[in-house]
C-alpha cells in the first residue's frame, strides 16, 4: 500500500513542528520518497537520534506501507 | 513475534555482533543483493575494503524483524561495527562521503583498504 506525499509532509510536521520538510516522489509510483527534513529540534542530536525522531513522526509506517524513504536530516 | 522468540533472536544477533567486528544485516547477500538500499551499502563497504559478515534477514522471518526491534530500527540494511549500531543506508552514505565513515573504522582498529 502506497502513502501520499502531503500525507507523509502533515505527519511529520505534527510531530517536528517547525520542520521545513521536502519530500520527493522519487519513481512518480507513490512508494519510493526521499525526504529532507531540517529543524532546530535535532541541534545536538545523533544522525540515528535525528532519524528515530522522522521515524517515529510516521507511526511505525516506515518499513511497511512506506516501503522506501531516503531520509536527510539536519539542524539548519 | 512473542517474547521467548525475541529472546532467541536477541541472542542470535549478540552472537554475531560479538564475533564479528563489522555486521551487515541485509536483504540477500553481497553478491545477491535483493534490495538497493541493502545492494548500495555493500558498494560502500567494499569501496572501502573493509571486510564484513553479512546477515541475510530475508532466510528468516524473525530475524527480519528481530533485528528491527533489537536496534529500534525500522530498515534494513543495518550495520553495526564493534557490537555498535551505526545507522541503516542513508547514515552510512552521508558517513562514506563526509570521510566519517572511514575515520570511525580507523578509530574502532578496523583494517580498511579504500580503493
């Protein structure tokens, strides 16, 4: 099962508030995204911390219905 | 995947972080990758020459999923070096390309031989 785009943006910005979050539909069939996602909250944060919290925001979806997210994450 | 199963796993993956310095848990194998996260992690490693183990989750349903909740990850591929999770495919990509990657092997005693 595919996710959309603006869904997957609305989860994640629920979760990061102040993300500024880029997602791209990487083949155009609504299962392979990459998403960049920069916020102030992962100042300090590990690269595997940064993307537990991306992770977390989509509710156990990654890995299943969101079969492949190439994520990017940074501070700024 | 019931607790007593967990525990197997758990202990399945222990063994093989602690016998082996570099752990690759993958779909397929290196020659076979079955997936091109799995396949594109490989080609990092054997960039760098490192020599590693492998793990092919996709022989064994709980595996695929222990490792999962072993590492509180939900991807694979999964590398850990030195009993240490590092981080799935795009960690490991972001690492090779900033060097960090070969400087955390150096640091951990890992022979590399990048080509």
């Amino acid at each position: 099962m595919a996710m959309e785009k603006e869904l997957i943006k609305k989860f994640i910005k629920d979760f990061i508030p102040d993300a500024n979050v880029v997602i791209e539909d990487l083949r155009g069939d609504g299962d392979h995204y990459s998403a960049t996602v920069i916020s102030k909250s992962f100042l300090g944060k590990t690269k595997i911390e940064q993307h537990k919290m991306v992770y977390e925001s989509l509710q156990g979806k990654v890995g299943r219905e969101l079969h492949a997210l190439m994520l990017k994450t940074r501070s700024e | 995947m019931n607790d007593s199963n967990f525990l197997d796993v758990s202990e399945n993956i222990n063994n093989q972080i602690t016998n082996n310095d570099v752990v690759l848990f993958m779909k397929g194998t290196p020659v076979f990758p079955m997936c091109g996260f799995s396949a594109a992690t490989v080609q990092i490693l054997t960039n760098l020459g490192v020599k590693f183990s492998s793990v092919n989750v996709l022989e064994n349903d709980e595996m695929r999923e222990g490792i999962k909740k072993f590492s509180d990850w939900p991807t694979i591929p999964q590398l850990y070096i030195k009993k240490e999770f590092i981080g799935g495919c795009d960690i490991i990509k972001e690492m090779f390309e900033s060097g960090e990657l070969l400087e955390l092997l150096s640091t951990k005693g890992i022979e590399v031989n990048p080509s």
